[in-house]
C-alpha cells in the first residue's frame, strides 16, 4: 500500500536504514529537541535511545514510511518520559 513502510526484512537491511536516516537526519532531529526541551544532553541521549529502538522494531516491523518522523517522535516520548520520571524522583 502507498505510504506504508517497507515491509518486515533482514536485521542487516533494517541497520542500513537505520543509519542512512540518521545520517541524513541527525541535525534536524537533535535541533527539534533542543529547541523542544531546552537541553543538548537530553536531546543526544533521547536520539541515541530512538536508534536503539529502531534497530530493535525495524527488522520485525519495517522500516516506515517516514523514518525521520518516526525517530523524532520516539525520541520526544522519551524525552517526555524521562522528564516525568524526574520530576517523580526529585
């Protein structure tokens, strides 16, 4: 179907695309966060927990249609999680 992602493949091909977006969208992701949550180490550990992520979904599930858009928003969630938990624990 249009605007699916690719279907479920290799660990391998998944890792290939995985680091193709980020290479491509490092700047735009890290630059939204900081501009989202005010905090450069937040914004490379929560990109780095997305690419981690990815290389766990993507094999199962496929890569999706909008990877960068995909990253991004996992990467805000836990942002927004880690947040929470802190304001839990402080």
């Amino acid at each position: 179907m249009a605007g699916e992602g690719a279907p479920p493949g290799e660990p391998e091909e998944a890792r290939v695309a995985v680091e193709a977006v980020f290479r491509e969208e490092r700047g735009l992701l890290l630059a939204s966060l900081v501009r989202r949550f005010g905090d450069l180490d937040l914004a490379e550990e929560v990109t780095s927990e997305a690419i981690e992520a990815a290389l766990r979904h993507w094999p199962a599930e496929g890569v999706p249609a909008r990877p960068g858009a995909w990253l991004l928003t996992t990467a805000r969630r836990k942002a927004v999680d880690r947040l929470r938990r802190d304001q839990v624990y402080a």
